[in-house]
C-alpha cells in the first residue's frame, strides 16, 4: 500500500534454512490477490517454513497500545535492518515504515491455535490492523508488490533469514498473549468486585503478580540478554503452572458434570448445583473462567521466552526449527486447555432450561418467567465469540519501524 497507490511495495520471501523451490514470484510485479496465492505455493513446495515481508510507509499515526517496543539494538531490529540494506529493492524504504510479515499455516499450527483465530476490526486498540487499508479503514486495492532479491538469495529468490522470522514470531505471539492477559484481567475486576470471594482475588493477584517479572523477561530476552534469577521468572512460572493445573482440575470437573445432565430440558437447580453462580452476570464459574484465561495468555507468554532462549542457546544453525520444537508440546497441552474450556462454554451455551420440579404446581408471575429467560440468555452468551473449528489461517505481525531504527511489533493475528 502506498500513499498514492502509485510507487511499488517491496515483498521479500524468507526461508528459515536452505532449500529450493521454484522461482514461482518471478521478475515483475504482482497484486495482493496473486501474492496471497503465491504463498500457498510456496508453503506447499517448501519443505520448510517460507514467510513473506512487505514493506509500506506509514501515511498516519496509530494507536501504538498492546504492542511490544524494542529498540534498535535489539536483534529483531537488527536483522531487519540488515535484510534492507542487504537486498536490492527498486527503492529502499526509508523513514517510517510498516513491515507485514506472513508465516504460513503450517507454522501457525505449532505455534499455537489461540494465535491465528480471526478477530474482527473495531474502532478500538484492540482491533485488527491491516497493512492494506488506509486511515480511514478503505482496502487499498492498488498495491504492487515487487519481489527482492537478496545478495544471500538462492533458487527462487528465497533469502535466508531464519532469526528474523524467529524473533518476530516470538513477539507477535507475546504481543498477542498479553492482549489476551490485558483482557482477561478486565473481565476478572468486575467479575471479583460483585462476588467478593477473597479466594478468587487471592488466585487473580498471583497471577497478576507474574505480569511484572515476565514483562522484564521478555524485554530482556528480546533485546539479547540474560535472563537471570533475580528477575523473578521461576516464581512466576510455578505460580503460573499452578494455575494451569488448577484449572484442568476444575474442566475435568465441568466435564464431568455436563455429562451427567439428562437429554432435553435440563432443571435450573440442578445446573447451578453443578456450575455454582452460573445462573449470575457475576458468579463463580464465571470468574472460574476467566482465571483460566488469564493463566493460560501467561503460560503461552512464558512459553515463548524458554522457547527463544532455549533456541537462541542451544542452536546456532537453525534456531527456528529449535524453537518450533521446544514450543510445540507445551503448546499443544496449553491448545487442548483452551480448546475444552470452548467446548464446555458452548455446550453450555446451547441448553435448555427449565423450572425445577418443585415449582411445577406453581402458577409463575411475570417476574419469575423474566428471571428464568435471563438465565437462559445468559448462558447463550456464553458461546458468543467462541469458535471452536480447526484454523488453518496463515498469521499476521506487523512490525513499525521508527527512523531511529526502534520497532513496535503488534499483536500476531490471522492474515
């Protein structure tokens, strides 16, 4: 995208160790649609992950909220910088720029199933940001990408740039889990200031409490440092592993007791009887859940630093393909958390309810029938924004450039 919608946009191919493909971009220049075919080709070629980065300038200011901030000695910063210099793009970006890197589905898949869920724009921090839309939010539709050439390029124009895509994947994901955090913490204040249950304010302030540590953490890590046991990390970690553990305990339980319920209409006593407050804007189960949210955007925070020190440590060939494999199995345990706290929420959401036993000889009011559909509207509230199908979605993180060199990388979102 251009300010014009005249000058070209550089796009690079990036491969994360040698192989070869195809020369399946070619010389000249090609539109969004064909460069978003182009992927899929190139994904299915290689045998290993193959992203793309376009470049475009940033024509207005935006909302730099829920991103994560390096300076421009921090690797990722570092390794940008040399790919531009590096190639030979018909016109190198300069000044201000927005960089959109693409990795394809295959990648996503090990990396995390909460990461490339889509998310709908709104007109707030939180919405998704498109390289190819205006300020005004209008798609630009007349963009060239121009493919660049490395002068570490091999068959098919691929440049080699397995650290770069590591870095950047591992922000957006941080990024993107601690949108989740930030949310999760929201929901959780309103939900403990109605209940008042000192328990559940004594599991959220533990949690909370990880937040400083692993923000350090990770501003450390990815700026190439050390991490070190005064920051606290360890502590943090277990608090947060303590959580994870507590809250499969209480899905086994929910599980559980939505199997036991009877086929067709279910009595309202006895599902709050096994959901206890379900029946509340604020009950328990409620602010249950949102615990779990909340350990699980830390568990994949903390996830993504011993991923990347685990691959920056331990592998100087391909720390990608290392990171990739530390981060899959704890990922996968984390996913099928997730996936079950969906799965009982939208069972739960799908019920039907209806008076208790006890009261059938009763002649209801007015009021006791508005009571009973609230409940039943709330319970289908709890399936809104769930989705619990399969994403096979390539994955977006955006990354500005200042001048200076400095980088905010966005959080990672569905492409």
């Amino acid at each position: 995208m251009t300010a014009d919608d005249r000058a070209p946009v550089p796009v690079w191919t990036l491969a994360t160790e040698v192989v070869s493909v195809p020369n399946v971009l070619g010389a000249g220049g090609i539109t969004p649609a064909r460069l978003a075919e182009l992927r899929t080709a190139l994904a299915t070629l290689a045998d290993s992950p193959i992203a793309t980065l376009e470049a475009h300038p940033i024509s207005a200011e935006r909302d730099r909220n829920g991103g994560i901030p390096l300076h421009a000695a921090s690797p990722l910063a570092q390794q940008l910088s040399h790919l531009v210099t590096q190639t030979a793009a018909p016109a190198p970006p300069t000044g201000d720029v927005l960089y959109r890197m693409v990795v394809p589905a295959k990648v996503a898949a090990q990396v995390g199933s909460g990461l490339v869920r889509p998310m709908a724009a709104k007109a707030t921090a939180g919405g998704v940001r498109s390289a190819l839309t205006g300020s005004g939010g209008r798609i630009a539709a007349h963009s060239t990408f121009v493919p660049v050439a490395g002068k570490t390029a091999f068959s098919g124009a691929l440049t080699l740039a397995g650290p770069l895509v590591l870095m950047a994947v591992a922000v957006g994901i941080s990024a993107h889990a601690d949108r989740q955090r930030r949310q999760a913490i929201e929901r959780i204040t309103d939900l403990l200031e109605q209940l008042k249950e000192d328990n559940l304010e004594n599991e959220r302030s533990e949690l909370d409490g990880c937040r400083d540590a692993i923000g350090k953490a990770t501003s450390i890590l990815l700026d190439q440092g050390r991490i070190g046991l005064s920051l606290g990390l360890d502590s943090s970690s277990y608090a947060i592993s303590t959580a994870i553990e507590r809250t499969e305990r209480r899905l086994k339980k929910w599980e559980s007791a939505l199997a036991a319920l009877p086929d067709g209409p279910v009595e309202l006593s006895v599902l709050t009887k096994s959901f206890p407050g379900i029946d509340d804007e604020g009950g328990a189960f409620r602010a249950h859940v949102e615990l779990a949210r909340l350990a699980i955007a830390l568990k994949r925070r903390v996830l993504v630093l011993q991923a990347v020190e685990h691959a920056q440590l331990m592998s100087t060939v391909n720390p990608f393909k290392r990171f990739l494999g530390t981060v899959h199995e704890d990922e996968r345990r984390v996913g099928e958390l997730e996936s079950g706290i969906d799965s009982v929420l939208l069972r739960l959401s799908t019920l039907e309810l209806k008076p208790s036993s006890g009261f059938l000889n009763i002649v209801f009011t007015q009021g006791d029938v508005d009571d009973l559909l609230k409940v039943v509207y709330r319970l289908r509230a709890l399936g809104d924004g769930l989705d619990t199908r399969v994403h096979h979605a390539d994955v977006a993180i955006e990354i500005e450039r200042s001048s200076d060199g400095s980088l905010v990388v966005f959080p990672a979102t569905a492409a």
